[in-house]
C-alpha cells in the first residue's frame, strides 16, 4: 500500500522488499507491513520525512544491516542468533557463554 507522499523510488522499493518477502513464505499483510516500515525508515534515516523517531535515525540503514547481519557476514551470525538456536537446541549452559562459546556449541 504505497502511500502518496512516496516517490517512485520508493513504491519501487516496497514493491521489491514485498515480492522478495512472499517467496520468504510470509503472509501478505506480514509482507506489506515489513515493507511499508523498511521504506518509512529509509525515508526517515534520508530526511524525506516530516518526523521520524531517534532510532530510525541513527540505526543502521536497512540495506546495509542485511549484508552485516546474515549468516555469511564478516562476523557470522550474532550473539543473539546463536542463542536463539541454541535454546532451539536445549544446549545447557547456554546463558553463561559468549559468542565464540556458542559458536562452538552449535558446531
């Protein structure tokens, strides 16, 4: 749902962003709203908006996180994504590990 204060740019990207979160195999609307939210902040984090809140503006843009933040990223997986597989898992002693802990947990 493309709203009139977007460009073209933008109805293009939340078209992009809603196609690319269906084959995912998210509902409809959960890909609409995904998309919808991911343009406003780029919207925001570029001044194209009226107002925009403080984490919009100095989180990470969107486009860059994706690459930073998946599994074949400089840093792998986060801390947080680990810990969710491993309480997936049931691996015990989870809550006490760091990050390279938990990497090798999972392995």
């Amino acid at each position: 749902m493309p709203q009139s204060a977007w460009s073209n740019k933008r109805e293009r990207q939340y078209e992009h962003i809603k196609s690319g979160v269906l084959k995912r195999g998210a509902s409809t609307s959960r890909a609409e709203e995904i998309a919808a939210r991911t343009v406003n902040k780029e919207r925001a984090q570029h001044g194209e908006s009226r107002s925009a809140s403080a984490s919009s503006l100095h989180d990470m843009p969107a486009s860059r996180r994706g690459g930073l933040r998946s599994h074949q990223g400089s840093g792998g997986r986060t801390f947080k994504q680990l810990y969710a597989e491993a309480a997936a898992r049931n691996i015990k002693g989870r809550s006490g590990m760091n990050k390279a802990q938990l990497e090798k947990a999972l392995a």
